[in-house]
C-alpha cells in the first residue's frame, strides 16, 4: 500500500485505544463487522472469548502505555 494511506505508529495506537475503550463501555460479548475498502469487503470479529491458543495472537498492549 502506498505511504500516504499507511497510519502512523500514533494513528494505529490511537485506532487501538478507541476500540478498547468501545470493547470495555459498550460492546456486550462480540461484535461482527462489515466495511468496504479499496481491497473488497473485509470483515471483522472482535470476541472476549478467543478462537484458539492464546499465543497465536499479537499481544498490542505494548502499544497502549
């Protein structure tokens, strides 16, 4: 993708830090989401519960301090 579309480090820690503040105020067990991009439909699911083993996902929490 070129640069100008890519989010700065601030942009993504920002876009990290609306979405827990979403999942810890108004998001009860998941949400299930749609949106269209240039690259075709993409689609999101955010849970509290995990589909796998823990360590197979990307702990950003570095990211939030």
């Amino acid at each position: 993708m070129s640069e100008p579309y890519k989010l700065s480090e601030k942009e993504f820690t920002d876009m990290l830090k609306a979405l827990k503040k979403h999942v810890e105020t108004d998001m009860d067990q998941w949400e299930i989401w749609k949106l269209d991009t240039a690259r075709g439909k993409i689609f999101i699911n955010i849970s509290l519960a995990s589909e796998g083993e823990e360590d197979t996902y990307i702990d950003l929490n570095r990211l939030l301090k």
